[in-house]
C-alpha cells in the first residue's frame, strides 16, 4: 500500500491521519510535492516518500536531502537528479513515470525509442526503482484501464536489464477495484481512504469526515423578508431562519447557495439565501427547539438523516476530492 496523504491528507490533516496510516504497516507514504514529503521527515515517517508530481528544478536537492523518491518525466529532470545526488554525496531513488494517456507529466510511451535508453541507464548516484503511470478514468470503467496496462507493458517489455526488486505500480483507489488482476508491487489509494465514492458499481467507502457548525442566531422572518447578498431569497410566508456560523471562508462551496442543506433536530432543512464567507442561514421552520448553540450538520449523520460527502458534491457542481481540500484551516478539525 502507498497511501496518497497529498494535500494534507486530502484536507482532513496530514498530522492526524500518517499515524493512523501508520498502524496500517504500509510500505510508503504519496505525496505531490516536495514541501509535502519534507514535512512527512519532519514528524518522523521513516518509509518511503514518493512524491507522485515532478518536481521544479530548484527542489530536486532538497528532495535528495529528504530521501524522497522522484517521480522522473524527462531526461532533463533526470540529469538534474543526478547532480543533485552528486552535490549532495548520497544515492537518490527514482521512479520512472510513463504517460499512458493522463498527459500531465511522464515520457511519452509512444515515444520510447527517444527516451528509453538514456532513462534506463545506470546513472551514478542514482537508483533506479520504480515504474508506474497515472490512471485516468478507472472511476469510468475498466476499458482505459486495459488499455493503458497495455500501453505500460509495451514499454516495459522492451526493459533489457530491469533492476532487481522494480517496483511496478499503477492502481489508484478505483483501479484497485475495478482491476485487481494490475496490482503489482503496490496500489496508490487515495480518494477511497477519506470517504469518497470511487464510481458506479464500486463498493461505498465508510463515511471518514463529518461537517458540523453551530446555530449563532435564530429570527422569526415575516412574509417578503428577503436574506442574503443580492437578496436571492425571500419568505413566502412566515418563517424562522438559523445562522450556522460556517461560510465559505470554511470551505462550505458557495455554489451550495439556495440548493444545499443541512440536518437540524433530525431534520433536513434548506440552505437559503447566498452563503456568505462566515455564515449561512437554513429555513428551519416547523423544527422544534432550534436555539443558539444548536448543532447543524452539512455533512455526515445525525439522528437518521445523512448527508454524504459526494451529495455535496454533486449538488456543488464538483467532485469529492474538492469539497474536502476545500476545508480551510478555519474549520477545526475533531479527531473521535
């Protein structure tokens, strides 16, 4: 397992979720940049760090110092290692990215002639040990799946003195599932670990992060009352709102305006009006006892009632991924 914690674990914090990870045994640790693998050493991770994005230019010595492993896209980034492992007297370890069709980063597989033999050579100071490309619709179905395997393998098949131990890996969170028969060395979990759906037909991952904000102020609205910049809403009849102290300066999306929800008192009751950066107002009329104090939850569970990570989602107009690195550091995080 090489669990993805980029992003600060998905938004849910780094600090918190490694040494959960931890008691996992995994072999390593993903993450997307150099700064992200840094602070891993810096809490004492002792694994592998794969930092799965290529790195600018002027972090490659500080990642050696780290003792990450590079993910490699060029000979040029390849050469810049090899300098940075000179410079700084050690042996730094690489993994080659292939692009099979995700087109952000790696050698082209359909140009391997240009690049193989020059990438695959001993290098001093370096240490060649991994292989692997990004999946880029296995959430979709299996067929990009088969085909970028195929693509990889035709570039792998042409490896005329392979490394002993290279490790090969494809499988993201949905490939995982969808084809287990590419698993190799290792699989890169990523989405699926924090409470996020991996595409229809795939299992449904235990709910991991919960949403929760605090009633701040209740008001009886009369008929007409209108709420909100740009007054979007208005009572059309006699109404009792509640201000939940979350915004988007929380990471609440404001495309939630008017269309969200949250659950109070065991009810569903409707996000009105703009969501502003420090508040949000619901309609909670006909729920009883709703007070200062009270607490809303605009995702997870509460006495029956559920709203899920990837309802948000949906009804933002985004992905889970999103709503979850989109939690500002505002919003405290509660470990239970």
């Amino acid at each position: 397992m090489l669990p993805m914690v980029k992003a600060n674990a998905y938004g849910l914090g780094v600090s918190e979720v490694v040494p959960r990870l931890e008691s996992l045994e995994p072999w390593g640790f993903g993450v997307a940049a150099v700064s992200e693998g840094v602070a891993l050493r810096a809490m004492g991770v002792e694994r592998p760090i794969v930092v799965c994005s290529p790195a600018p230019p002027d972090e490659v010595e500080e990642a050696v110092r780290g003792r990450l492993q590079l993910s490699i896209s060029s000979l040029g980034a390849l050469d810049a290692l090899e300098r940075a492992a000179r410079a700084v007297g050690t042996t730094a370890e690489w993994h080659l990215d292939v692009d099979t069709g995700m087109g952000r980063s790696g050698f082209d597989w359909q140009r391997a002639d240009a690049w193989l033999t020059d990438a695959t050579r001993d290098r001093s100071g370096l240490r060649w040990v991994g292989a692997y490309t990004h999946l880029h619709s296995a959430d979709e179905g299996v067929a990009t799946v088969h085909e970028q395997w195929r693509r990889l393998g035709t570039v792998l098949d042409r490896l005329e003195d392979p490394p002993d131990g290279l490790m090969i890996h494809v499988l993201n969170s949905a490939g995982a599932f969808r084809t287990p028969e590419y698993a190799r060395s290792v699989v890169r979990p990523g989405i699926f670990l924090y409470g996020g759906r991996i595409g229809e037909g795939q299992p449904s991952p235990e709910p991991v992060a919960s949403v929760h904000a605090r009633v701040v102020h209740v008001r009886d609205a009369t008929p007409g009352s209108t709420l909100g910049y740009g007054s979007t809403y208005a009572a059309t009849g006699a109404e009792r709102w509640a201000t939940l102290s979350i915004g988007y300066g929380d990471g609440l999306p404001r495309a939630l305006s008017n269309r969200g929800s949250a659950l109070i008192g065991g009810q569903r009751v409707p996000i009105i009006g703009r969501i502003s950066m420090d508040v949000t107002v619901v309609d909670v009329s006909g729920v009883s006892e709703v007070k200062e104090g009270s607490v809303a939850t605009l995702i997870g569970s509460r006495e029956g009632e559920q709203i899920t990570l990837d309802e948000v989602a949906e009804q933002a107009g985004t992905i889970s991924y999103e709503i979850l690195t989109g939690l500002t550091s505002r919003l405290p995080r509660v470990w239970t």
